[in-house]
C-alpha cells in the first residue's frame, strides 16, 4: 500500500504490492498448456501406457491450458486494474517504473521472433544446408504475397491507424472517438485472426513437410496468437474507456496497449516482406490453381 500521507508528506512515492496468487497461477497454467500441446502433438512422448488415453482426449489437453490461461489473465487484470484506481498507488514514479517494465517485455518480444526470423534466413541465405539446395525448397508450393497476406498486412496497418486515432481522440478528452477508434481496433484484429485462420485452412503443406513449412507455422504462428493476445487487451481497454477509466493525463493502461498494438504491426511486416514476398517461390497457390 502506499505510504500515509504526514505533515512531511508521503514518505516515498513507491507502495508494496499485497501477497498476489496469480504468478504462481500463470506459471502453473503456462505448464498446463505447453503440457497440453506436447500431449496433442506428440502423445507418443509419455509413453505407450498413455498415448491411448492422450489420443482420445483430442484437443480437450490444449482447452484446459488456454482456460487457465485466460482465468489468469482476468485475474490478475482486475486486481492491476483496482490497483490502478486507488489513490496514491499509481504515482508519476510508479506509472515511469511500468513504462520501463512494458518496453523490455516488448524487447524480450522482439527477440523471441529474431529467433524465427534467423532461423528462416539461416536456410533462405545457405539453402545448401537443405536438401534440395535450394529456397525454398524444390516442390513447396508458396502462398500468393499479393493475395490473402496482402489483404491482411493492409488490415493490421489499418488497425494501426485506428489505434493511434483512439489515443489522440483520448488526449484531446474526446471519449466518443476514443471508444471508436478502440472497437475498429478490436474488429480489426479479430478479422485478421479469422483471414490467418482460413489462410492456414488452404495451406498447401503442414508443419511436418519439412523446414519451409516448420519455420512458416511457427513464426506466423506465434504472431497470430500475439495478435489474439493484443486483441482480448484491446478488448479489456475498451471496457475501461466505456466505464471511463482513462484521463488525458493518466491513461498508461491504453499506452501499454497501443505500444502491444504497434510491435504486433511492426513484426507482421517483417512477416510479410521475408516470408510472404521476399520468399515466394516459383510455384505458388495461385500459379496452380491456374
């Protein structure tokens, strides 16, 4: 709690956080879920007792984690966001300390894709280290950069605008815009998230074809779940602005969000000139369709 005010004033501007359950939760439910997709994927790892058991539950191994995933994220929400409305807890030193926290979380983000990304240009580079000896690999058949990835970089660029509207509408005290602005936002994402899943409904390989594939699922992959996670904190912030939780002047719960918003953009650019443009091989969906 924050320190009581004194004839002398506060005597710190920081406060002591009360006993939380929810890191333990989230790191319980973070296990629960990549347990659950180690069962789905591979069942056959915890052995032949169980693999029949592991089979028969189907994606019901994966549904438990992601739901004690969400129940943590609305937890430990609303207790930052109660937090965030008591008096004397936010001070101008704490809301700086939160802004430090918030732009490493996006660096240790950031470097998490590096690591797809120099595994795609390691093979795209030296494609004598596959087996074919060339990129992408002979027979894989590449999605059209101008078609559906087209569609969908133009959708979160256009989130990305409307994003920045909200947060000007929000410091110009104009709660209308901001809420529109905010609910484009969210209708966005949740368009774009729909589009990846039926881009990856007409993929032309699976993940198991070999490294083409491996590295296109996990790097679009991850970013598409980025980008479901920014939606649903969108959709949190929208709630808040309706009930009128920001001001002009203290609103870092928005910041955060804009600032997830903006590095989702950013990477699925990167996205989308390396792996969809940059590339595209010789065959591609629509050369074989036609």
């Amino acid at each position: 709690m924050a320190q009581p005010s004194t004839g002398h004033g506060i005597k710190n501007p920081y406060h002591l956080v009360d006993p939380s359950p929810w890191p333990l939760m989230g790191a319980i439910s973070a296990f629960v879920l990549a347990t659950g997709f180690l069962a789905y994927m591979h069942p056959d790892m915890f052995g032949p007792s169980l693999e029949p058991a592991l089979r028969d539950l189907g994606i019901w191994k994966v549904i438990i984690g992601v739901a004690l995933v969400l129940f943590t994220m609305a937890g430990w929400w609303r207790d930052v966001i109660k937090e965030a409305r008591t008096p004397g807890m936010h001070t101008p030193v704490v809301r700086l300390g939160l802004r430090y926290g918030m732009f490493l979380f996006i660096s240790t983000e950031v470097m998490f894709f590096v690591a797809f990304f120099w595994a795609y240009f390691h093979f795209a580079l030296f494609p004598e280290h596959t087996a074919s000896g060339v990129w992408p690999p002979k027979g894989v058949i590449t999605f059209d950069a101008f078609d559906l990835p087209f569609l969908n970089t133009l959708i979160l660029l256009t989130s990305g605008v409307t994003v920045t509207w909200a947060h000007h509408a929000l410091r110009e005290g104009n709660r209308q815009h901001l809420i529109y602005g905010l609910a484009l936002t969210v209708a966005l994402g949740i368009t774009f998230t729909f589009l990846q899943a039926y881009e990856y409904g007409h993929a032309p390989f699976s993940i198991r074809d070999g490294i083409y594939p491996s590295v296109f699922f996990l790097a679009t992959g991850f970013h598409g779940f980025h980008v479901i996670v920014g939606t649903i904190f969108l959709i949190v912030v929208l709630g808040r602005a309706m009930r009128g939780h920001f001001t002009a002047e203290r609103h870092f719960g928005f910041e955060a969000a804009a600032w997830y918003w903006h590095f989702v953009d950013v990477v699925w650019l990167f996205l989308f000139f390396a792996i969809y443009w940059w590339g595209e091989g010789p065959l591609t969906l629509g050369n074989v369709a036609h």
